[in-house]
C-alpha cells in the first residue's frame, strides 16, 4: 500500500474516524504543523490538552512533525518536491516521548508543571500572533480596494470570480510572493515561473489570498474581529503545507474549501506555466 500522508487540523484530533484512519494502515500517516501543537495545547486545562492528543499519542510511529513556516520559505522548490525535506525529524523523534508525559501528567507532578508550562507558552504565543489579525484588517480592506467595484460586489453577493478578478488575484498573489522572497534565503529564489508556482513563498499566499476572498465576501474585513482573521492566517499554513502531502484532514469546512481551491488553481497554473516565459528573480540588497 502506498503511504498516505495528511496534515491534520485541530479541529479533527478528537475525531473517531481519524483513530479508524490510523488504525485501518501503518502506512497512514498524519502531519503536525506548529500550529497543531499551539492549539492542542491552547485548551481550558490539561484534560483539553489530554483529549487532544489522545489519539495521535496512541500512533506515534504514524506522526510526523513539520518545519515551521519561517524555515519552509527558505527552502528551494526542488527541496520542497521530497516530503521528507518539510519534515522536522528531532521533533518527530521526540512526539511519542511528549505523549508519553501527557499520558503521565495527571500521576507525576514534575510532568504536570511541564505540560502548564507548555500550555502558558501555546497561549502567549497566540497573544502574540492577535496583533497580526489585526493587521490583517488593514491589508484585506487595501486588497479590495485594488478590484474594480463589480467585481467587489459580485464577490460578495455571488461569488463568482470574473477574468478581471482573476486577473488582479493573481497579481496579488505574485506582489505578495516576491515580498516574502526578498526575506528568503538567496536559494530559495525561482529561476522560472513553474519553480516560483512550486514554492512555499506562492503556496502560503495563494491560501491566504484564497481564504481572504472567503473572508471579504462576508462583509468589511475591519467589521470582523482580530480573532477570526488571526484564525485565517492559521488555516492559510495548514492548507500550504498540506499541498506537499496527500491532503488535509479537517471538520473546518472554510479550510477545507481553501485547500481544495489552492490545489484546483495551483495544478491550473502549472499546466500552463510550461508555455509562458522564464523569469528570474534577484534580490534587492
């Protein structure tokens, strides 16, 4: 059989049939990302913490750990093609150590504190990321402004998206693209345009971008709290990473319908991407 691996979301850790999924294959596997960690660990109190990781503790050897994004966007794209380079092995090494202290916490005092601990840093980090929700405001309510007015309306009573739409969306995508680029590392920069399609510097943005129209086809993104645009930008890095594996495993039908878009158009693009011309791109130092 062959292996099968998907990022899993939040939203389905306590999901019976993702205990099935493992069960039914040792060649299932699933994908944490960092956010996965911060989330499980943001719970009420250690039993939230127990529960969400109640099944992925009992299969450590069908859990692998993600780089963090920062580290994916410094990654070439002929690296991003091998799964195993977007794997971070010390910390998939050290998973069913940490499943074993959850599975002690409630019986070994040292295991608790370590866990509260870990549960205080899951919750500053989340702090820490409100201000980019914030922010998030500003730039999704610049971003429309860069539509013509029908197609800002047709977005929001319809949905449906114009060859002018198009268009803009994927000129923002590449602004956003190559900002990001000019942060990465010299070997991260694409030498063509199918290279570029194939990077985390596209992959993120394109998620983004896609749950921004989402997002904005619901009304004012400034009428729309901190928290869910901070949750936008949380879904965005589950949905890029997945589009390296074999898909995502969610209950969260927003995510799900960011994941399946960003592939539909990605697998587009790179279709068409052999017959427009090569590009290069050089840092600004």
């Amino acid at each position: 059989m062959t292996v099968c691996r998907k990022v899993l979301d939040i939203s389905c850790a306590k999901d019976p049939r993702l205990n099935d999924w493992l069960k039914q294959s040792k060649q299932h596997l699933v994908v944490l990302t960092e956010y996965f960690a911060v989330e499980a660990l943001n719970a009420r109190d250690q039993d939230g913490v127990a529960a969400n990781f109640q099944i992925v503790r009992n299969y450590p050897d069908q859990v692998l750990v993600s780089k963090p994004m920062n580290p994916l966007c410094q990654l070439a794209p002929k690296q991003l093609r091998k799964p195993k380079n977007l794997i971070d092995n010390p910390s998939t090494k050290d998973f069913a150590r940490l499943g074993r202290q959850i599975g002690r916490m409630h019986t070994d005092p040292r295991v608790q504190l370590g866990i509260l601990e870990r549960m205080h840093a899951a919750r500053l980090f989340l702090e820490n990321l409100s201000p980019a929700g914030d922010a998030v405001k500003d730039v999704l309510s610049g971003w429309l402004q860069t539509f013509s007015e029908n197609d800002v309306k047709i977005l929001r009573r319809e949905n449906e998206w114009t060859p002018d739409f198009r268009h803009t969306f994927l000129k923002n995508i590449i602004e956003q693209s190559d900002i990001m680029l000019q942060r990465a590392h010299p070997g991260a920069c694409p030498d063509t345009l199918q290279d570029l399609l194939l990077s985390m510097n596209f992959a993120f943005p394109l998620c983004f971008s896609i749950r921004a129209v989402h997002r904005s086809a619901k009304g004012n993104p400034k009428d729309i709290g901190s928290r869910s645009h901070r949750s936008d930008l949380i879904d965005s890095t589950y949905c890029a990473i997945a589009l390296y594996f074999d898909g995502l495993i969610t209950q969260d039908m927003g995510a799900q319908q960011t994941y399946d878009q960003a592939r539909k158009m990605l697998s587009q693009l790179l279709k068409d991407a052999p017959r427009m011309s090569p590009i290069k791109y050089e840092k600004d130092w």
